[in-house]
C-alpha cells in the first residue's frame, strides 16, 4: 500500500487527526513481567507505517512491538494488531518461532489490548504481513543475539561458535547447553532495538512458510472461545440502544414511562441517547419496545437515484488531457462506457459487540474492532478521559472485512454503563449492523479507451466518481493514461472501509473494459491482456490461472461462458478464468473459478489459500446479487433474507495455484483475492449471451442467480 | 418469569426465564453457554444452530419452555472426556473455518446431517446446510470436512453425537 492509500483510507475514519503518542508507562509493564528478557522495537530502522510524519502529525516513534521470554522459556509477543479470521496471530507467530529458533507452540501472542500493547493505526490495509511481520522478526533477531551472548558470557565463549535451535543456545564444541529460560532466569534483561538485522531468508525457513494448523483452533472447535459478544463480568447487565427511524433523524418526543415501570430494567438517557439496560437481555428488548418516541427524518434519496446523485456531485466531466484524446483518435477501436458499483455491507456474522465496565473512574472496553486504538480514542473524547483511564480489549472477533474500524457500540455500551453503574454488553441486532454500520462506497466510472488493428492498447481513461482511488491505476502498458479518482463530498449513505476497498470495483471496470475492447478487436482477451502487460509478475499469474483453468480449450456457448480477469492490489497479483452457465430464464450460475495468485514469500501456505478461497467466494454476492437498497432514510433490505449473501449453493468449484516467490517480500494477504472474480464473471456472461454487465451487482436486473 | 427445567448436554438444569425467551439467550446469558452465537435473530444464518432431540434447530427461533422435556445440545456438548467427534475434528483437520463464528452451528448443522444420512450426496449436503451462513467463505473446506468426517463414520460407525 502506497503511502497515498493508506493515507487515503486512513481518513476515511479521520485517523489523522487522532494520533497521539503512545504512552503506556514502559516501567510498570517492566514491573508485571516477573524476570526474564524483554526486548522493545524502536520505531526506527525497521520500514513500518509508525514513524513517519504525516500532515504535521507525527505518528508516535516510540515503540511498535515487544517481547518478552520468562524463565520458563515461554515467549509472549505483544503487538496492536488484531486477529478477525485471517489467521494473522498464526503467521506471526510462526515468522517470531522462525527467527527466535523456538517450536511454534512456545509463542504465545498478546494482540490488540491498548493496555498491553503498543500503538499500532489498526488492523487494515494488508499491512499486517509487510510490516508488522517483519518487525516482530527483527525483535525476534535481537532476542536470539541477546540470548547467545548470555550464554557466550556465562561459558567465556566467543558468540559467533554458538548456535541456536529449538529454545536453546548450545556450544558445539564443548556441548553446552541452556534452555532460553535458564539464560534469562533470574534476572531483567531488557533491551530496544533499532536498525535492520540480518531476518532468516525464506529459502532457509523452517516454521515460516509452512502450513501450520491456526492458534487455538481446537477452542474454535468445541465452542470455548470467547468473543468480544461473548465476555461476560460480575453484575453484567444487558443493554438496548433505541434507534432513529431514519438516517440523519432527529428527535421530536419521547415516551419512556411504559418502560421505567417494568421490574428490572432502566432507562438511561443522555441527550438524544436513550437506551436501557436489563439484568437479561429478553427483558431490555421488551423495555425498548415500550419506549415511543417521534422523529423527524428529512428527506433522501433511495439507491434508485444513486448513481444520478453521484454523477452530479463528482461534477462534469473533466476534459481528458490532449494526449489522451489525440491517442484516442489514433485507435482503431474505441470504448466510451459507465460502469458502475452498488453500496454493499460487510455483513460481519458477529455483529458489532462491546461489554463496558467502569472502575474508579476508568473505563475498560471489551469490543470486536479492528481498531483498538482509534476506539480507545472515541471513548476517551466522549467521555473525556485521560488516556490512562481507558482500556480497549480486542479479543479474536467474528471478523470485519474492513467493517469493524468505528466505535459506536462501544461507546453506546459505556454510556449505557456509566448510567447503569454497572457493567453492561450491548450486541446490536442484525438488523442494526445492517443499517448503522457503514458501507462499502458506491461508485460511477466512467472508462474510455482505443486499441490498434493489432492489439496494441494506445489510450486509456478510467475516472472513479466515489468509491474510491485504489487498483486505479492500470497495469497494462499505455501512454498518458488519464486515471482519476474524483471525491464526492456528501455520499448519501455512511462510508468507509471495506475489503480491497474500491480495488474491487475498480478492477471490474477495468477488466471487463479491457474485454470490450479485445472482443472489439475480435483478439483472444487473455492474448490481448499478455500483448499489453509488462509486468512479469502479473503476466505469470495470468499464464499460472489460464494453465490450470484450460484456458482456450473450449469455445463459449450460450449456455457456458469463460471469462479471465487479473490485477495487481497491495503487493499482490492475481488473475481468474471463469466458467459459467447460464439456463433459459437467463439464471447464471458460476459453476468453476480458478485464480492465480503471488504475494512474494508465503508464510503459510494453509493460511493463505484459506484467505484467497474465502475472498472468492465472498466476492461472489457483490459480483452478483449483494446491493444495499434504501430510501427515506432507511436500508429497506436489513435482513439476511432480503439481503442476500453468497452460500453453500452458490460456491462453485475453487482451484487455487499459489507462485511462492521465496525471493521476494511477503505482501498482505487479506484483501487482493477479492478483486478478480466479479470481472472474470461479468467476462463470461458476456462470452456466453453477448450482453456486457456493466454493473455491480450484475445478477439483479435481466439476469437472476 | 417462570422456572423450567431443561436437558442440556445431559444435564437437567433449573433456570429462570420467560415462557417466550429464545432458547438462544437462555443459553447464552442464563446459562453461560456463549458456544451458541447470534446471528441474525431471524434464523437467517444458523450461527445459533443446537441439536433437539438430534435435530439442527434454530435457537434464535426456538422459544425455551418450547425445549422442555427435549435434549438439547450445544457445541459445548459434543466433546467427551477430552475427545472431539468426528466433525469436530474434521472441521480442524480441514481448516475449515477462518474468524470461527459460524462454526458451531456448521459443526452442529453437520452433525445433525450426518446423523441421518452418514454418506450424504451433494444434494443432501447442500440442503442441510445452505441455511448455515458463512461469511468469510469458507463453504469449500466445510464441505469438505463434512466429507472427511463421512469417511470416518462410515469407517467406525455413526455413534458420535
């Protein structure tokens, strides 16, 4: 992720304005740790997103990571990530068990309590694997170098005849040999470290780049896992929050007598904040039926007038630049088409969730985010604490998608317990996730673009009204490109975050262009993409998928459609052929998708295509079906059975080909598989009926699914 | 409010609700049984799948003092003395979950399935589990472990739940 993106999506919750120096007081943690080594990372040295100066905000430079070894030789890596289902505790572990030359079962991974950890932005941007990873190996360098000196000490040995394996420094010569714990035993080794030491190369791994089995998966198993929805603490109440009739609503009058007089539960009220809490959860929705309340909700668009709204605020559009159109006129095919991409929901199957206990004055937050942090700081605003007065825990949650960033359930649940004076969990029902959450941006884009008699690409414009700027920029060779991303200022509905974010849309406008203008030339769309690509990385997850797929074996008919699509996102390539079937009430099914994909070094093969199988099949329902419909200030479709979500009937035979490039540095995972099917797809309806879906999702009008 | 008793996982426990409390938060919040997740409330997404009397209901939907006198079972109940069953160990060996939050009501949903048909056909498969919503999807793996615990019950026999 360039810098420009994250900074791009960074503002999108206003992060920037958020950022405060980290401040845990390093003496205490120092204190709780009874003996053993600790080894800080300093922000410097290591490349990471923590350090540099951004806007006049200066992210905090103090300390990203840390490690601590106890006597027993028990490692504990403490870091602000998050783990929400992409298996990032897994693989970090294994890239610190790599380093540290530890068994994998010997780490133990602290992720996301802002009291434990250090600062970290949050949990987004495929960021995890690039940054942290290679941080959390430089600490683990360290470590290792401090425990075979110890041990070269206490032996009057010379460091360098030393080796490490398996928790233990031994001296080959002599055969010597201690446990980690023994060599720290006793007394407080602490040390920060800065700078790049030599990280194991991946041709040499042992732990890293295998397929361990994820962290604590036998809790996940047998029902023992605690989610943020699932903390419970003494005196627990259960709380309800009662919500607007519409978007942007205020209120006119309210009524909560009914309510107030049934046993047990308690009105809380706060402005226009009103909720209640209950010692059962069945008793606090019965309370909030009874609450009446009249709001005025102003007038809005539905999603009927969306795209029309969207062209309007992004404004004409702008002249190309000369270039542009003279290479255009120069074109012997020519392509002048609106693509579009409806809002969708992250649709998390935990909804948001947060208990909230208050103690002497200080607030601890139990809630499924991938922003500890930045809720840390939402709570601290509206309650205006110190920052050592909240405390924001993040246990492994029922995953985000990008979904998770904001902290509105938590502090609802701190209002509810401030009122309540006790600790109380508030879960928002399905139907509040779906509305009050926010959205995958919706989009307009406008794509122009000409090619020569013999398939050279001479001219291209992509301009994206909304949804965003990523995988905007095309990979295929083309001069003066004009590629624009243009910012609407008031988006009908709340937006933010998502899963490859506007890549995916991005990446549909663009491949099914490219496949207009390779059927225009009558060319072969895979021979048109290989003749205009550059990139060897790209062209080979091109050639790995086409391979695999049989690309070119058969020819499509009406009733089965192939279709290929590729990109590149945050580091990684990917590309998919399709095959679909269409039936006689024009119903399309994708009956086999086959993606290619290259991230660099792959830390756990398992893992991975465990992501990039799940990022395929969960861009099936944008491809196809999942649209947010709304009006009057409401989503009319806040239901799993009106809005609806990829399942087991829908999932067509998924092959993966994973290209480990051992040579190269392990990009994020979690988001790039998302962004090549919806064009694979919308390429084989096209090859099998003739009629180009140019909008997201493409199962919702003439054609059903 | 009202006391009932309820059978679950081989206990008969005494608990305090009213007669129209979801079996769901009965479970969850009366009896500390969180292995039993919400969803949808709408039985829309199966995360709040237990078995009744060996079958895959919706807890959501279920109203408890419609459970009494029935065996109930939860995630937390499949485990005995430390051995998981077949589907939960296929669900491990497979993979076949990412964030986890559905996977007690695929293991549940699964069991039930097998239960009645040890070697289902796809079609059956796809049946008895298309109501079970899995965001992150993972429906190949599942699929798969779903198979691989046939295979094991073909081999041992079905006697697992």
């Amino acid at each position: 992720m360039s810098d420009a993106a994250l900074l791009a999506e960074a503002s999108l919750h206003d992060i920037r304005d958020r950022i405060r120096a980290f401040e845990l007081d390093r003496r205490e943690f120092l204190r709780l740790c009874s003996g053993g080594l600790l080894v800080c990372l300093s922000g410097t040295g290591v490349a990471q997103e923590s350090g540099r100066a951004r806007q006049g905000h200066a992210l905090p430079q103090d300390v990203s990571a840390w490690l601590h070894i106890d006597a027993a030789g028990k490692v504990t890596v403490f870091t602000g990530k998050v783990e929400v289902g992409q298996n990032i505790r897994t693989s970090l572990a294994q890239s610190v068990a790599e380093e540290l030359r530890v068994p994998f079962d010997a780490i133990s991974m602290i992720m996301g309590d802002t009291d434990l950890t250090p600062w970290d932005m949050g949990t987004f941007g495929s960021r995890s694997t690039p940054t942290m990873g290679p941080q959390l190996r430089t600490m683990a360098v360290a470590a290792r170098e401090m425990l075979v000196e110890a041990a070269a000490n206490q032996w009057s040995a010379d460091p360098a005849t030393l080796t490490a394996a398996d928790g233990r420094v031994t001296n080959p010569k002599t055969g010597a040999s201690l446990a980690y714990g023994d060599l720290t035993h006793g007394e407080k080794l602490t040390r920060t470290v800065s700078g790049d030491p030599p990280l194991t190369p991946a041709s040499a791994w042992k732990i890293a780049g295998t397929a361990v089995p994820k962290a604590q998966g036998r809790e996940f198993v047998t029902g023992k896992h605690q989610y943020p929805s699932d903390i419970t603490r003494p005196g627990m109440l259960f709380g309800k929050v009662l919500r607007r009739t519409g978007f942007n609503a205020t209120l006119v009058s309210v009524d909560a007598s009914a309510a107030e007089k049934m046993p047990g539960v308690q009105v809380v009220r706060d402005g226009d904040f009103i909720g209640v809490v209950a010692d059962n959860v069945w008793s606090a929705e019965q309370a909030l039926a009874k609450i009446q309340a009249k709001w005025n909700v102003p007038a809005q668009i539905s999603n009927a007038e969306l795209f029309a709204a969207l062209r309007k605020q992004g404004g004409s559009e702008p002249a190309s630049s000369g270039g542009f159109e003279q290479a255009l006129a120069g074109a012997d095919v020519k392509l002048d088409q609106e693509y579009t991409v409806a809002y969708i929901a992250h649709a998390p199957l935990e909804p948001r969730a947060a208990v909230a206990e208050w103690e002497d004055g200080k607030l601890t937050v139990w809630t499924g985010t991938q922003r500890p942090f930045g809720v840390k700081d939402d709570l601290a605003r509206a309650f205006r604490l110190s920052d050592d007065h909240v405390r924001v825990i993040m246990p492994d949650m029922g995953s985000g998608y990008g979904g998770k960033h904001t902290g509105e359930c938590a502090v609802e649940a701190a209002r509810l317990a401030k009122g309540a004076g006790k600790p109380v969990k508030l879960i928002w029902t399905r139907e509040e996730e779906f509305t009050w959450a926010y959205f995958r941006p919706a989009g307009v884009m406008a794509m122009r673009g000409g090619a020569k008699r013999d398939g050279t690409l001479v001219a291209w414009q992509h301009h994206n009204i909304n949804s965003g700027p990523s995988g905007l920029e095309t990979p295929y060779a083309v001069p003066n490109p004009s590629v624009r991303y243009i910012e609407v200022n008031d988006p009908p509905l709340a937006q933010g975050s998502y899963r490859g974010l506007a890549s995916t849309a991005n990446h549909f406008a663009r491949e099914c262009a490219m496949d207009e203008l390779a059927h225009g030339l009558n060319m072969d769309p895979l021979e048109f993409r290989t003749k205009n690509l550059t990139d060897p990385r790209l062209s080979a997850v091109f050639t790995a998928a086409a391979e695999k797929f049989g690309w070119g074996r058969e020819k499509s008919t009406a009733q089965r459609g192939f279709g290929i699509a590729g990109g590149t996102e945050k580091g990684g390539y990917v590309a998919a052929c399709a095959e679909v079937e269409m039936d006689a009430a024009k119903k399309v099914r994708i009956r086999r998708v086959v993606q290619a994909w290259e991230s660099g070094a792959i830390v756990n093969p398992d893992g991975l295509r465990n992501q990039i199988m799940g990022a395929m099949v969960q861009a099936i329902g944008g491809a196809l079906f999942e649209q947010v419909q709304f009006s009057g200030g409401q989503v009319q479709n806040a239901h799993f059975a009106d809005y609806r979500l990829p399942r087991f009937r829908d999932t067509p035979q998924i092959e993966v080909v994973l290209i480990d490039r051992r040579d190269l540095p392990s990009a994020g995972a979690g988001e790039t598989g998302i962004v090549a099917l919806a064009p694979a797809v919308g390429n084989a309806i096209f090859a099998a009926t003739g009629v180009r879906l140019r909008g997201m999702p493409m199962a919702a009008g003439t054609f059903s699914s | 409010m009202a006391g009932i008793l309820l059978n679950v996982n081989g206990s008969v426990l005494r608990v305090t609700a009213a007669d129209d409390e979801p079996l769901l938060w009965v479970l969850r919040n009366r009896l500390g049984l969180t292995g039993t997740k919400y969803g949808c409330g709408e039985g829309q997404c199966g995360a709040c799948t237990v078995l009744i009397d060996g079958r895959a209901t919706r807890s959501c939907l279920t109203p408890a003092a419609a459970a009494v006198g029935a065996q109930i079972t939860t995630i937390e109940g499949l485990e005995k003395s430390g051995a998981l069953t077949p589907v939960q160990q296929a669900f491990l060996d497979e993979g076949a979950l990412q964030c986890g939050y559905c996977t007690s009501g695929m293991i549940l949903a699964a069991s039930a399935l097998l239960a009645e048909h040890v070697a289902p056909t796809d079609e059956q498969l796809a049946g008895a589990m298309n109501g079970n919503l899995c965001r992150c999807g993972t429906y190949p793996r599942i699929v798969a472990a779903i198979r691989r615990a046939s295979d094991a019950l073909v081999k041992k026999g079905p006697d697992y739940v």
